[in-house]
C-alpha cells in the first residue's frame, strides 16, 4: 500500500533533514516489499535524487546508517511472483 502525501509549506522539516528522511524511508519501504534487484534500482534512483537536491554527499550515508539501524525492527513482505508478474503484466509501478 502507497500513499501519497501533499508537501505542507509549514512542514516539520526542511532541507537536508528531509532529504535524509525522505530516503531513509525510500529504503525501508524496499527493503520490506521488494526483491533485491528492485531494491538496488530503486536505492540508486532516489539516492541520485537525493545527492542532486540536498548537494551534500553526507545526507546520503547518514540516511543509509539510519536505514541500517532501523532494518532489523523491520518486517519483510516480499511481493510474490505472481504479483510480480500481474504488475508487469498490468504496467503496475514498483515505488521508484
């Protein structure tokens, strides 16, 4: 399940810390859905998104220790092939 979430303007974050959150959670929302070739896609498109927004190559690793730490409470639901195949099938997005 996806949901999507309008920006606020007065949002509780800003920046850097957003980015870093934005990509941590990118992670982890791969890391319990998707098989692994989809995670590294996934990973490397929103990691450039991310290097290309925030300028600051340290966002990046500090996200991806943050996901580190977090991936053990994590509980992995990896889509079957069959919903694989309905996806393709159906050109269904995997949340890149």
């Amino acid at each position: 399940v996806k949901v999507l979430h309008k920006q606020a303007i007065s949002g509780r974050f800003d920046g850097n810390p957003m980015w870093k959150l934005i990509y941590r959670n990118r992670l982890l929302t791969a890391y319990s859905y998707l098989p692994l070739y989809y995670r590294v896609a996934s990973a490397g498109i929103w990691g450039a998104k991310v290097l290309i927004k925030s300028k600051n190559p340290k966002i990046l690793f500090e996200a991806i220790q943050m996901y580190r730490d977090e991936r053990k409470n994590c509980k992995r639901i990896k889509l079957s092939k069959e919903a694989l195949q309905y996806m393709r099938k159906n050109y269904g997005r995997l949340w890149y």
